[in-house]
C-alpha cells in the first residue's frame, strides 16, 4: 500500500511538473514552391562588346588631331551605353514576364 501511495505521489508530482514546462511554439509550415521559372534571356552578340577606346594620341599630336580623337573615344562610349541599356531592357522585359520584382 505504501508503494502505491508512494508511486501516485510521484506520479503526481512528474505531472506538475510537466506542466510547468514551457511548450514549443508553433511555427506555420514552410510554402511549398510548387513552380520554378528560369529566366531564359539571350542577350545578341552584338551587344556583348562595345567599340573598342582609341589608343592615347602620342605626344607630338597637333592641336588638329584632337578634336577627331576626341570624338571617337565619345563615340566608343556612346556605344557602350547604348549596348548596356538594350541590354537593361531585354532583362527588364524578361523580369516583367516571369513576374519578378524590380
């Protein structure tokens, strides 16, 4: 009788103090991902490369071959810029199909 009464004991003290215990929180379930887009962009090769800087003029340049010279480094530049931006657009495009963000 002693080692029934002994046992409830325990038992009922095992009880409080699981009760105590602190319970996990329950977190909601991670979303599935039920589809995956690749973006499939082809950037053209002709935008791959910019027209190539022309070289330094040399130190005996006269006055008369800087105005051309310098037209052509604005304009390899100006090329540059006008490939990146036709490729800004063609990703921007692609984003705005796949839904994506900006």
């Amino acid at each position: 009788m002693r080692r029934i009464l002994l046992l409830l004991c325990l038992l009922a003290v095992a009880l409080g103090l699981a009760a105590c215990h602190p319970h996990p929180e329950l977190t909601a379930p991670a979303p599935v991902i039920r589809r995956v887009e690749v973006l499939g962009v082809r950037v053209p090769q002709r935008l791959r490369h910019c027209r190539p800087e022309p070289e330094p003029l040399p130190d005996d340049a006269t006055v008369s071959d800087i105005a051309p010279h310098h037209v052509d480094v604005a304009a390899a530049g100006q090329d540059c810029r006008t490939k990146l931006g036709a490729v800004d657009r063609l990703l921007t495009a692609a984003e705005r199909r796949a839904g994506g963000h900006r």
